[in-house]
C-alpha cells in the first residue's frame, strides 16, 4: 500500500507537470520525486505517466488514479484532523482584504476564540486568483465574492452575507460636490474599482442602472486604498458598505445611497465539493447561520439579498 506521503506527491506531480518542479513543492530533489513515482507505480502495477525523453505526461491510468488518490488522501485528512474537542489542525485559506475589514473578521476571530488549537493561516487576495488556488488544493477555502461566471464543477460557493453597494464622498473635498447623487457621479472625479475584478464588475453594473456616465480618474484594486482617496478628497467612489467600518463616525466621508440601486456584493465560501476541511468550512458557515455547532451563543446574521 502506497503511503500517504507517496500519494500526495503523486497528486502534486500530476497537478505541476513535471518532477523537478513537484520537487520545490514539496521539498524533495526531482530524482526522489521520480523514485517515489516509480515506486507508486510498482505497488499498484501500473504505469501512471507517459515519458518523452525527460517530459512526463500524465497517461489514461493516471488520470484515473488521480480520482481515486485524492478520494484517499482527503480521507486521511479528515481523519487525522479529526479532534474529540472540536477543531484543529492547520487550515489554510484565503480572504479578500475587503472581507477582513467586513463582517467575516468578526466570525474568523470567533473561530479562533472557539478553536483555540486551530491555526489559520490567511492569504489576502482577490476572488478570481482565489479559484485556481482553491481547485488546486493550495488553500482549503476562501472567502469570495459572487463569482460572476460558472465554477468549475469541482468548486461550490456559499453565501456568507451581502454588503450594499453605496456612493462614498468627501465631507473637504479638492472639487466642487453636488448634492445630488448622480450629479456627484457625473460630474465629481471618479475613483474606480478595477473593472477586472469581481467588485469592479459590480461598480460597473450599479453606473450601468443609475445610466450615468462617470468622470473618470484613478482606477484601483483596492478599497481600503479608494477609502483613503476620497478620506483625502480627492474623489468619489462606489464600494461595498463594509460591516465592520465605522462609516457614521468617519467625519472625513459621507455615504450616499445610490436611489434605486438593488445591487448588493455577495460575499461566500469558496471550497471543493470533496475536501479533507469541510468540518471547518461547515464551522465558518454556521457562524453566519446563527447555528454554531456546540454553541449557544447566536451570531448576527447578515442578510443575503
């Protein structure tokens, strides 16, 4: 019987394509990676990969025991992390760095106070370099906003909560400010999301319902940063209502419900339908469902309209 440890790095080379770059991974020299292979393939009596002078290419059967490798490393996983008290173990995610300033902060520091043993470990990112990561097994989850495609059919995502999108003005700015919403939009200088992400396709679909046609300026990647653009005066922006940002108390903005806008950012768990963490992805969810596992403590939930 192969080895767990055989069976990863079998998944890892089938993943990368090659053994020297398994090898960096999972920190062997490419002649141990191709032992471990040749080994793996003895045990089972079968060839797993095609060799073309010094490329490997991942054959019929290997793709077949791909399946069945990843179905018996997940279990092992799961077993292995499995704690009488709860969780723990080392889970390994990604969030937006807009989430961590929203309402899921306030659930991931509730895990940690509920799971003491459980160690976190974050990547801050965006939602489309999120997926890939996700499919591929290098984070056990992440924290997303609605994808606006169709997943792979080995991902899902779930709905944590919705974050209204709203109209951020200075109270000093460096420019004439209307008091009307759209005049703001069409005339004040226009701080945008990046219109290839997620967020910044939401920002286009909201000036799309309004039909107004902005006065561009900057375009950034980050709201903290757009945050601090219009805090300083220099423009506008539409951003998600973020839960944990004392918006009412910042005497340097102003938020402006945009009339008649319905759009809302969706944020949820992106995860693998079969994966070796479902205990904690189930925990992280159920903080927003207001039934934590074990608990009697309710969580606010947040609508996801």
């Amino acid at each position: 019987m192969p080895s767990f440890r055989v069976l990863k790095t079998f998944l890892v080379v089938a993943r990368v394509g090659s053994f020297a770059a398994a090898g960096d991974e999972v920190s062997l020299t490419p002649a141990a990676v191709g032992l471990q292979i040749r080994l793996l393939e003895a045990a089972i009596g079968r060839l797993l990969f095609d060799r073309i002078g010094r490329s490997i290419i991942l054959n019929t059967q290997g793709r077949e025991f791909v399946t069945v490798a990843s179905d018996l490393v997940i279990r092992y996983e799961a077993a292995a992390n499995a704690a009488p008290n709860g969780l723990s173990g080392t889970v390994v995610m990604g969030a937006l760095v807009s989430a961590l300033m929203g309402a899921f902060a306030g659930a991931l520091w509730q895990m940690k106070r509920d799971y003491p043993t459980l160690d976190i470990k974050l990547f801050a990112g965006l939602s489309a370099d999120f997926v890939p990561r996700v499919e591929r097994g290098e984070l056990d989850a992440a924290v997303t906003t609605l994808p606006p495609r169709v997943l792979p059919a080995a991902l899902k995502w779930t709905p944590l909560y919705a974050e209204p999108m709203v109209l951020i003005v200075p109270t000093r700015p460096h420019f004439a400010l209307s008091s009307d919403p759209f005049a703001i939009l069409r005339t004040a200088p226009f701080l945008r999301f990046d219109r290839s992400t997620w967020t910044g396709d939401l920002v286009t679909r909201v000036l799309a319902g309004a039909r107004v046609t902005v006065n561009e300026g900057l375009e950034v990647n980050s709201v903290e940063t757009i945050v601090a653009l219009v805090r300083q005066g220099f423009g506008v922006a539409i951003v998600p209502k973020l839960d944990n940002v004392q918006w009412q108390r910042d005497s340097r903005l102003k938020v402006i419900d945009i009339p008649g806008n319905v759009i809302d950012r969706k944020v949820g768990l992106l995860e693998r339908s079969n994966h070796s963490r479902t205990q904690f992805t189930a925990a992280i969810k159920a903080q927003f469902s207001g039934l934590h596992p074990g608990k009697t403590r309710t969580t606010r939930k947040v609508p996801n309209t």
